[in-house]
C-alpha cells in the first residue's frame, strides 16, 4: 500500500485555515494537511521552489485551493496545475466563499475537479471540509505514480 | 328661300298681302270670267234672237230661192253692227246669201247648229226650218271685240278696285302684323341684349296671353335659371379659388393639355417664388431641372398622368431664383362632364423640410437608442455591481462570522472542564448572537434581491402557491394542531417566486404567532374588490398585535414584539410589502393583542369579473 499523501491546503484566512485543520483533525484523517498562505507559497511548494526546493518527494493526493487570495490567486494556481503534466491529475477541489458565475465557469474550465461554496454556517462548514478531504484523501484513489513517469 | 331669312314683320306684311292680292285676284279672275261668260250668253243669245228672226224671214226666200229678198233680209244685219258678216246656205251645203254682199269676208261654212266662238268671232247657225224640214242653214258672225271693251272698262274699274283694296289690306296687315310681330320682336331684342351684354338679368315682357306669352315666359323662366345657376357656379367657383389660392403650404396649380400653366395659388408662389403674373401661360417644364428637361421628364410624366389617371413621384423642383428643392408632385387629370380630358391639375408638396425633419427624427431615433442602449448599459452594469457588492458583501461579513462561531466552538469544545456555568454561558450567547447576525445578513441580502430583480408577470395559481406553502410548513407544524382554512382562490398576475415569498413570510409569521395557542386555526381567503384588484387575507387566531403600533409593521427591521418573545428579525412584513407595491397592490393589516391577526393585500386577477 502507497503511503498516505499529503492534502494541500491554501487559504490566505489564518482562521479558515485553523478551522479546516481542526475539522480535518477531528476526522481522524491520518493525512498530514499541509497549509499554505496563498497561491505563490502554493506554486513554491508544487514546483518545490525557493522555500519549498528541499521539500520531501510527492505529490498531494488532494488540494484545497481557496481563490480570493493575495498576490497569486486560486484561478493562477489552478492553471498552473492543470497545466503542468507532473501536477495535472491530481484532484483539485475550490473552497472558496464566491457562488459567482464567473468563478465557476473560469474553474472548470481550467479543470477543476470540484467546486465547493464555504458554508457560512460553522458546522456547516466542518462538515464540507470533512466531506471532501475523507472523499478525495481517503476514499478516492489517487493516480499511481507510474502515471507521472510516463509523462516525464 | 329668300323668304325665310326676310324679317318677320315683312314676313308677315308679305304673306297678308300675298293672301289678300291672291284673293282679291281670284275673286277678279272669278267675276271676270263670269262677266265673260255672261256676255258670251248675252251676245249668243242676242244673235240668236237675231237669227232666228231672219231665219223665219228666210225661210220663204230660202224656199223658193229668192236670193234678192234674202239679201235684203240680211242686210238689215247693217243696224246691227255687232253683227259683222252673215250666210245663208241651203240644205246642200252651198251657199245661198251672204252678207255683206261684197265682203272682203269669205262667206262661212255651214256649221251644225249652235254657236261657236273663235278668233273674236262668234259663230251662231240658226236652221231655217219651214214645216219642221230644215230648208238650210243661217250663219251669224259677230264681232267680240265689243266685249273686249266693255270689258277694258270692267278690268279697269275692277284694277282700281283692286289698288285700292290691296292698299288697304297693305295699310291693315302692316297694323294688323303688329300684334304678333312685336311680342315677337321684343323677345328677340331681349335675347339679343343677354347675347351681347351676357347679362341674364334681364326679362322680357309678357304682351298678351297666347303662345308668345307663353313662349315669353318660358323664355324668362330659362333666363332665370340660367341666372341662378350662374351665380350657383360663380360661387361655387369663387369658393374653390379661396380655397386653393391661400393654401401656403401646398402648390396647387391648373395645367392645360400642353403642360402650360393655367392658374396658381399662394403655395405655388411661396415655393416657386412667381407670381401667377408671371407664370401664366408658361409651360411647366421650367421646374424641371436641366437634366430632367433632357432626359424628357416633363412629356413623361403627362403621359402617365394621361394614360394612368395620375402620376405621382418625388423629384427635384427648379425656383424662380434657380435654386432647387425636394418636391412629391401628383399631376391629375381634369375631364369634362363628357369624361374628355381637359387639362391637369398638379400639387407639390415641399418635402425638403419633411425629409430634413425625417432624417432628424431618425437621427434623434438614433442617438436616442444609443442612449438607451447606454443607460441600460449602464443600469445592468449597476445592477450586476450592486449584486456583486451585496453578495460579496454578505460573504465577506459572513466569514468573520463563520470564524466567531467555529472559535467559540472551538473554544467550548477545548475548555468545557475548565469554563464556569457563566463563562460557558457567555460563550453560548456569542454562539447565538453570531447566528442571529448570519440571519440579519441572510434576509438583508434577500430582500435588498428580491427589489433588484426583474418582476416575471404571469398568470400565477394561488391555490398551488398556498397548498405548496402549507406543505413546506409541514415540519414546523408537526407537533402542533394547526387547523388551515383555505377557499378557492381566483388566479392573478404576478412574479410567481414574489407571491410564494408572499405568502411564505405570511404563513410563517401566522405559525409563528400562534405558537402560544392550543388550537391554531390559520384562514386564508378572498375578502373582496378593491379598484378592480382582488383582496386577499391571512388571518390567524395568535399573538395579535397592538393597532397603536401598526404603522411600523412593515418597516424594515420593525418589530412589535421583542425577541424574547417572538424570534424574528423584523424583515418579513417589510419584504412582504415591498412586493406587493411592486405589484402595484396595497397591503395593511387589522389586529387586537391576544385576538389574533388578519393581513390584507391587493393583487391583479387575470379576469376581471
């Protein structure tokens, strides 16, 4: 059995972040969550550059992208994702407050695997973190390995 | 033939004259004749008498041929010089005696007996008889020429006559013509004085009772209809010239058959810039331009106008001063009574300012659309921003709030064995106050949506609306005993998800407020008409309210009831208005603490009954 992978979490809200890692916690995911400040620390560590160059090998097996952030926004990583071979399969789910239309449109076109609305309500919003980060760390399989080296 | 063109009094002098003179001849040549034949039975008879005498006389001589003494008897004829020769002959035929005795004379034949006129002789053989034998024959023969002169002086007296009767009948016709004559002459001078002088005005006089009279007034009566349709058409005439000469705005001329200009009006001079002066007589292709002129513009459209009734069309017109403008020309042909074409007659429109003006017009259309278009540009763009600002708005207030919840919850969660009962307490009431705000935000953002969007008009089914209603209020209801009294309720007009929002917060606030009660009896009906719109209520058996407060019922956040009481943020009557203003209805509401409510509002039915 492969080792259980990380999950990427963006969000440039210290609280939003707490509260997802609290609620991920408290699903006993054994996942490590990883939680990163906004979408330039997000590309540093996907490409393993700058503070991220000696970062251990692997891939997430989910990421959490928020879109309104600072700097280098979720839709900018999301396309850099998408489009890069060593980093397209893995499975991208939006958590972000926006419902706007826009939005949804420019992510899936961009190939975002799913969109989910942060609930406004707390527990509503535990609950969603929970969902999707069991779905995709635990239940969904992630694509082996062997898919990135056939792209290399 | 000459006759007929003589003057009637002539005419009527001659023909008396002729009558009279030809009478007068006949009862001459009449009585003439008479006279004659008169003397010829005079003269015959006298002969006669004569004869027969000597023939007696004769008879003895004749008998025994005694010549001398029939000589002798004859010639006692010389007393009688009427008697110019006489024989006797025997009845052999030859001659016995004649007289005179030696005549240049020749002696006459014997004749048969009777009398014979010729050459102005009179031939009269009377038969010597004796014993009933007739021994010869005695020839008479007398001179006329008496008669010629008793008849000279017959036809002179008579010619006298005659002159005299005929200068009578000369002097009695000539007074006499008169009577028919001058009737007759006056109503020709009076014919003759309209023809001349056009003058209908004149009559003539009636003299006498007869057929001149008659023909007198006919006469008058058809110079007076004559008359009054003159002046009937005069006026006429005079009306449409009023009313085609001072009409400014538009041309309206006369053209004869060859396109020269018959008459103008003011229009025409104010266009074209002639006076009808000038322009009369002119043909019409001087308001042609040259190159219409050429390109045979001006026999053309006569034609048209000939051939096809009228001809219409939009073509360049030429001015007195040579400048040119836009003109809708319609030639029409003019006929007679007889259907005969007898000219044309042309209108001109200047339509350079109707152009000018159409293409403003179109151009302000233009520049008018633009400008809607902008503004709703605009509008959208507004419209589209404040949803985004409320909507970002609502989720930017929103996530603090997530983040107040989830901490103290956090915190409950970390702390629970450490917190006191008030400390937890506290805590609870930043959990509580934190979602009352999230609802404030939610009904905020709601109804500042539900003034934003465009109202959908359809026909909406109240009873569906409410049945839906009440379903969705299942679970609030459950544990409770909630009698619903509803009607059939007639469609009306409305945004289908606004009536729902309607009835929803009503429905809800009637739940609510009679939550206290044990048996909970909610009505929901029709109430009546109103300015054509139906009322419909909701009335509930609950908490009521107090009517001194009522005019805050429907303001934004207004409550009449405090939150310990009754939960609510104080939205839901004011959305439930805003609504139904948007639909052009009223709403108010009739209550008594403790006696329950009833909430009317208006809305459009789709019949009107």
């Amino acid at each position: 059995m492969e080792p259980l992978k990380k999950i990427l979490l963006v969000d440039d809200s210290p609280e939003d972040r707490e509260l997802a890692l609290n609620a991920l916690k408290s699903y006993n995911l054994a996942n490590e969550v990883v939680a990163l400040r906004d979408g330039a620390e997000a590309l540093d560590y996907l490409f393993r550059r700058g503070e991220f160059s000696e970062r251990p090998v692997g891939e997430p097996a989910a990421i959490l992208l928020d879109l309104k952030m600072p700097r280098v926004d979720g839709l900018e990583v999301l396309k850099e994702i998408k489009s890069t071979p060593r980093l397209k399969y893995i499975p991208v789910v939006v958590m972000t407050s926006s419902r706007e239309e826009r939005d949804l449109i420019k992510s899936y076109q961009l190939g975002v695997n799913a969109y989910v609305v942060k609930p406004v309500q707390f527990q509503e919003f535990v609950e969603a973190v929970k969902n999707v980060g069991g779905f995709w760390a635990v239940l969904n399989q992630p694509p082996p390995s062997r898919i990135f080296e056939s792209e290399e | 033939m000459v006759l007929r063109n003589t003057p009637i009094k002539r005419k009527l002098i001659i023909s008396m004259l002729i009558t009279a003179g030809t009478v007068l001849l006949i009862t001459f040549a009449a009585f003439l004749t008479l006279r004659i034949q008169d003397f010829r039975t005079e003269i015959v008879r006298d002969i006669n008498l004569i004869g027969e005498i000597l023939a007696i006389n004769s008879t003895a001589s004749l008998a025994f041929r005694d010549d001398q003494y029939a000589q002798k008897i004859l010639s006692a004829l010389e007393v009688e010089s009427l008697i110019v020769a006489a024989s006797i002959y025997d009845e052999a035929g030859n001659l016995f005696v004649s007289y005179p005795k030696d005549s240049a004379i020749p002696p006459l034949p014997p004749q048969k007996p009777g009398h014979h006129f010729a050459e102005g002789y009179v031939l009269v053989t009377v038969p010597v008889i004796q014993d009933n034998r007739i021994l010869g024959y005695l020839n008479l023969q007398g001179d006329m020429s008496f008669m010629k002169e008793s008849l000279q002086l017959y036809i002179s007296v008579a010619a006298v006559i005659l002159g005299i009767s005929f200068l009578i009948a000369l002097l009695l016709s000539n007074f006499l013509q008169r009577g028919i004559s001058n009737p007759i002459l006056a109503l020709t001078s009076t014919a003759r004085a309209v023809s001349e002088n056009n003058d209908y005005s004149v009559r003539a006089t009636r003299q006498g009772n007869d057929e001149i009279g008659l023909l007198t007034d006919s006469f008058n009566q058809m110079l007076e209809q004559i008359d009054r349709q003159n002046n009937i058409l005069r006026e006429s005439e005079e009306r449409f010239r009023l009313l085609v000469d001072n009409v400014r705005d538009y041309e309206i001329i006369a053209l004869d058959l060859d396109g020269n200009v018959a008459s103008w009006n003011a229009g025409a001079e104010r266009f074209k810039g002639y006076s009808s002066r000038e322009i009369l007589g002119n043909n019409f292709s001087i308001f042609y331009t040259a190159e219409d002129v050429a390109a045979g513009k001006p026999t053309e459209h006569l034609r048209t106008a000939t051939e096809n009734g009228r001809f219409e069309g939009t073509i360049q017109r030429v001015r007195k001063d040579g400048s040119h403008f836009w003109g809708n020309v319609t030639i029409t042909q003019t006929l007679t009574d007889q259907g005969k074409l007898n000219g044309f007659s042309q209108i001109t429109r200047d339509i350079t300012e109707r152009k000018q003006a159409k293409e403003q017009i179109l151009q302000l259309n233009t520049d008018l659309e633009e400008r809607v278009l902008a503004r709703t540009a605009q509008l959208e763009e507004a419209n589209r921003q404040l949803e985004s600002f409320s909507y970002s708005v609502s989720h930017d207030l929103r996530a603090p709030l997530r983040h107040i919840q989830g901490f103290a919850e956090m915190l409950s969660d970390e702390a629970k064995d450490s917190l006191s009962d008030l400390a937890q307490r506290y805590l609870k009431t930043i959990k509580s106050s934190s979602v009352d705000m999230g609802q404030l935000i939610d009904d905020l953002l709601a109804f500042s949506r539900m003034g934003r969007t465009e109202l959908v008009m359809k026909p909406v089914n109240l009873d569906d609306v409410i049945t839906a209603t009440i379903a969705g209020l299942e679970i609030a209801t459950k544990d409770r005993d909630v009698s619903w009294k509803t009607h059939p309720l007639p469609e009306v007009i409305g945004d289908t998800a606004m009536i729902r929002q309607v009835f929803a917060n009503l429905l809800e606030n009637a739940v609510k407020y009679t939550r206290e009660q044990e048996n909970t009896e909610i009505e929901i009906g029709l109430a009546g008409e109103r300015n054509g719109r139906i009322i419909l209520f909701v009335r509930d058996n609950g908490a009521g309210f107090d009517m001194r407060y009522a005019k805050n019922l429907f303001g934004v956040f207004q409550r009449l009831h405090r939150a310990d009481e009754f939960e609510g943020t104080g939205i839901g009557l004011a959305s439930v208005r805003r609504i139904i203003t948007r639909h052009d209805g009223e709403v108010w509401a009739e209550s008594a603490l403790n006696k329950g409510a009833t909430f009317f509002f208006t809305l459009q039915p789709t019949l009107i009954s």
